[in-house]
C-alpha cells in the first residue's frame, strides 16, 4: 500500500535539509549526539556485514536500533529476547478474521423433514433401544429439528426448530430423510448376538422402501437428483455396510458423519470430502444417561466443591429421556417433607462451604478406556494406547501390546489412567482434569472428546485430530487449535513432557476457549447448537445470501 501522498508533501526536499542540519548542529548539542550515535551503529552495521551475517536492515528507530546492537554477540547472532513491540490494534470489521463469531449465522437455511408413513419407520423399541448406543447421534438431530419437548424443554427464539424447521417443502433449501440405518443395524446386532456381519436384510427391507417412497412419493429428490437430501450416517464405514443397489439409491444426497478420514483407503474411503458433513457423536455419559457437566461446574468453567442439581446414581432411570443439558444446572429436586423451608435451610446450613465455592482442576490428565483385543495389532489406535499402562513383559501379544517394558502414562503423578470407570466416578474426574487424552481407537474419532468439551478439559489428540488426517467436526467455522493440543504419533511418548512444558498461560487460554467454543460442538437439544454449525455447511453448499460484491483488489 502506498502512503498518502499529504504525508509525502510536508518532507522537505534534500536541498532544504542540509542548511537545516548545520544551524541545527550550531545550536543544539543533542543533534551532535544522535549523529555520533548514528555513527556508532553504522560502524557496528558495517562489521556485521564484513563478517557476512544478516544485519538488520528495517529501518528502525535509533533506541530500538541501539538495543537490537547490543545483543548482537560477538559473532553477530542474536541473543536473549527480541525487543517487544505492541499489539496490533484491533480491526473495525470482526469479520475479517477466522474464525467467525458463531452466534451470527451465515444465512437461514429452510429444512423440510419429511414425514415418512408409520410401515417404513423403525419401531419404537428399536428406537428407544438405540439412545443407548453410539448411534444416537441421528436421532438427537433429527428431535432436536422437527420434534422437541417443549414442555420440558422451553425452545429458545433461536432455536434451530424455530429458525432452520419446515413443515413447507416448498420453501425448503434442504431435505432430511429421517433414515436411521445405524439404529436399525445396532439393533440388528444386538439381536445377533453382537455378531457384526449381521445386517437383517437391512437394504431390501429398510433403506430401499424408504429411498423409493422419498423418490416417488415426492418431488423434491428428482428436482435435485437428491443433491439438497440429507442421511444420517454416523457409523464407522458410513454407507459402507449396505449393497450397492442401496448406495446408489442414497449416493447423491450429503451425509451427515462422524468420522471425517482423510487417510488413504481402505480408511478414508467412505468420507466423500466434497459432499458430507462430520457431525459430533453422542456419547454414553451425556447423550444416554444425560449426566449433566453444570452439576459439577459453576458459570466459567471451574469445578464445584459442593456438586448441584439432581445427579444419582440411577440418574438414567428416574428421569425421563429429554434432552441433555450442559448450559444450565438441573433442576434442585422438590423438596418433601412436613416443612420444606426448614428442610431446605438446614440443608444449606449443613453444607461445609457456600454452594458456588469452587477449586482447582487437580487431575493433570485423563483418561478413561482400553486397548483392544490381542488379535487388533496396529489396526487398534496405532497401537499409542501401549504407551498409557505398564507393560511388565514387553510382548506385543499381551495387554497392553507394547513392544517394550515400561511403566506406561498411568504411573505418572497426576496421571488418572484407567481402563472404566462407573459414570458418575467419571463426571466428576471429568471436572477436576486439565487435559484429556484422546488418541484414536479403531477409527481416529473417539466420543470421548465431546465428553471432554463438556466438561471444560483440553483435548489432547494423540495421533489423531485434524493434524493426524481426521475431518473435525465443523472446521471450517470452529477453531480446534485454539482449545486443543495435538501431538503426532511418533512423539507419543513425549506426551506427558509436552504437556508439562505447557505454561499456565497457555493453559488457561485454551481451557476458557474448550469453555466458549468447544462446548458449542457437543450435541445438545436446548441450543441446538449441532443444527446452527450444520447451516453455516449448508448455506456454503448452496451459497444462499450470496449478493454480489464489491470488486475486491487483488493485493
Ligand atoms: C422420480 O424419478 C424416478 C425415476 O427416474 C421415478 O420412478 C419417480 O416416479 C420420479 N418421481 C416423481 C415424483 O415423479
Ligand atoms: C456415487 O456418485 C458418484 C458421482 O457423484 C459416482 O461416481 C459413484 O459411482 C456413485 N456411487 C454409487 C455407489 O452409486
Ligand atoms: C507373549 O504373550 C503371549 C500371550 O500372552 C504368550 O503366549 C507368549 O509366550 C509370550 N511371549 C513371550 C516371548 O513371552
């Protein structure tokens, strides 16, 4: 860019200037002494460069000048710190940067859910079977656009129902087909007896009824050829463990994913870049048994002394299946009794500390799952998991499948490495953890992450994550750099130095971004935040609210 010419205007010409120095000069000692000053760092420029190291060559200001001089070694390099300089003033326009301040929405998306006829939906027990399982992700999404409790669940004015749901095809953007095909296969699986190559005549009898009633019974597949149709497939393989005649009948539409692989095939062959969508999975502890991370974590992020809300141990059976919730704290239970206020005051009097008391995360890294099956070898989270228990023999054909003998991650101080834990044990691990150690398992997603986001622990991606080949979800508007640690395999060993060196600083900014960004990855049914992130995906698809825009120079 070129100064404004006023600027240039005002400098007055090289004729004018050297009259100028020499009165200068006459009647002001300090001129003499920015000359000689001048004069040294010239001299001590011209030595550098006789040695044939870089000088500095910016223009700098003679205090400046002087300071970078004096920590030039006698070899000319550079030593101790650079000088500071001041931040860069903030810019007019947020939307200059990356990432987008996610509560402005790029444009509103309409999406129509199609209705499909009692025979071809899959039956209630299969359904409820399926929430607990890794699969529930679809059915989440699907509640929390067409069908949500709003009894128990007051819907926000921008929740995704109100603002993204149709009942009007005509005015839709974009299509749901409410296709569960993971549930009718875990389903399928639990019936066989967990034997996986079971499909129960998953293509004849479920996903090519539905196809050909979306195609026929409507006009709105053949008016895309399916482009704007969107199918849940939150399975490891996608669409992988149907026929062809079945792949085909879906292949057009985007996929909604939870394992984004950009890895070579056979890994990363399901995940079609271009067209699908990686979505958050669901997970056992929030989606399933909605255990709910404000019951254990005030307002910012910080662990509770004293816990809230309603959390039992039978949390999973006395409450009815809503939605989980990780904004607000539950409900206090009604109190029962003869006289409820007394009731309720002894309890708060009883209580050793104020119930917004909080204190320090004093779990360094956790860790919470297993590590495969003797015959699994590499194909079993590229085997890092035998870093993370002792490993006595040094047999690669005994747990923990390490090759040498070690004492493994979990003999470290403050290092809580198990293989399970019970639920509520968890939780509240969960909230007094710093890091969270997520490597891969069979796939390089693991739901353990978004139990981390909701619990305001850092994810630690070993040998996984978007710098190991995997597609997060929603990269293209949530920044997981900021609120994660990535550590590549072949420095997995390095872990628990890597996180140590991690200054206190740095720890606390990622900790309060996992707090205000991450969380908003996590499935949830009273933000819908899931909803909002798949928009932005949807409206780059079709590029709706594109205007034309001002001619933008190219540098
Ligand atoms: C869409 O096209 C298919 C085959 O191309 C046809 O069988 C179907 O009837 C069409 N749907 C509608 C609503 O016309
Ligand atoms: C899916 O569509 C692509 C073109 O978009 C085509 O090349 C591919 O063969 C199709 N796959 C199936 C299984 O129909
Ligand atoms: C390694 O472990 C396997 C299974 O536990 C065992 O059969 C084998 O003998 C062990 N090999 C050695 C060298 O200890």
């Amino acid at each position: 860019m070129s100064e404004p010419s006023g600027h240039l205007a005002t400098r007055p010409s090289p004729c004018v200037r050297l009259p100028r120095l020499l009165t200068s000069l006459r009647s002001r000692p300090s001129t003499w002494l920015a000359l000689a000053a001048a004069g040294l760092a010239l001299a001590l420029a011209l030595r550098s460069s006789f040695k044939a190291s870089p000088a500095p060559v910016l223009p700098l200001s003679r205090g400046v000048e002087a300071k970078i001089a004096s920590e030039l070694s006698d070899e000319g390099e550079l030593v101790g710190d650079f000088p500071p300089l001041d931040e860069l003033d903030e810019l007019d326009d947020r939307d200059r940067l990356w990432p987008p301040d996610l509560d402005k929405p790029l444009c509103t998306p309409k999406i129509y859910v199609y209705d499909l006829p009692r025979e071809l939906r899959l039956p209630d027990s299969t359904v409820s079977q399926c929430r607990w399982s890794a699969y529930n992700s679809e059915l989440l999404l699907y509640q929390v656009l067409a069908d949500p409790p709003s009894e128990t669940l007051p819907v926000p004015p921008n929740h995704p129902h109100r603002t993204l749901y149709t009942s009007d095809p005509s005015e839709a953007d974009f299509f749901l087909v409410p296709l569960f095909p993971a549930c009718y296969l875990f389903d399928c699986w639990v019936k066989a007896g967990w034997t996986k190559t079971e499909r129960c005549d998953v293509d004849a009898s479920y996903v090519q009824p539905v196809m050909q009633h979306v195609r026929e019974a409507f006009p709105y597949w053949n008016a895309s050829s399916g482009a704007d149709h969107l199918i849940f497939h939150p399975m490891d393989y996608v669409d992988g463990y149907y026929t062809e005649t079945s792949r085909a009948a879906m292949n057009a539409s985007s996929y909604l994913v939870t394992v984004g692989d950009l890895r070579p095939k056979p890994y990363g062959q399901h995940f079609r870049f271009y067209r699908d969508i990686v979505i958050p999975s669901s997970t056992h502890l929030l989606n399933s048994y909605y255990i709910n991370p404000m019951d254990y974590l005030n307002e910012e992020g910080r662990p509770l002394a004293q816990l809230r809300g309603t959390q039992t141990p039978n949390r999973k059976l006395d409450i009815l299946p809503t939605y989980p919730e990780i904004f607000l704290p539950s409900p206090t239970p009604p109190l029962k009794g003869f006289f409820p206020p007394l009731l309720s005051s002894l309890r708060r009097f009883s209580r050793l500390s104020s119930p917004s008391a909080t204190v320090e995360r004093d779990i360094f890294a956790i860790f919470r799952g297993g590590v495969g099956e003797p015959t699994d070898g590499e194909a079993y989270s590229l085997r890092i998991r035998s870093l993370f228990f002792p490993s006595a023999s040094g047999n690669l054909s005994s747990s923990p499948y390490s090759s040498s003998i070690h004492h493994g991650f979990a003999s470290l101080p403050g290092f809580d490495i198990a293989p399970s834990s019970d639920n509520l044990d968890y939780a509240r691990r969960l909230a007094r953890s710093k890091f969270g150690l997520a490597p891969p398992g069979y796939t390089l997603d693991t739901t353990r992450v978004y139990e981390y986001l909701a619990f305001g622990v850092v994810p630690v991606f070993v040998g996984s994550g978007p710098h190991a080949g995997q597609v997060m979800p929603f990269a293209n508007d949530v920044d997981w750099d900021a609120f994660s640690v990535f550590v590549p395999r072949e420095r997995a060993h390095e872990t628990p130095r890597i996180l140590r060196e991690m200054s206190e600083e740095e720890y606390e900014r990622k900790r309060r971004v996992v707090w205000e960004v991450g969380r908003k990855v996590v499935l949830e049914g009273r933000e819908g935040n899931a909803w909002k992130l798949i928009a932005r995906q949807l409206c780059r698809m079709k590029r709706i609210g594109l205007t034309p825009g001002p001619e933008i120079a190219n540098n």
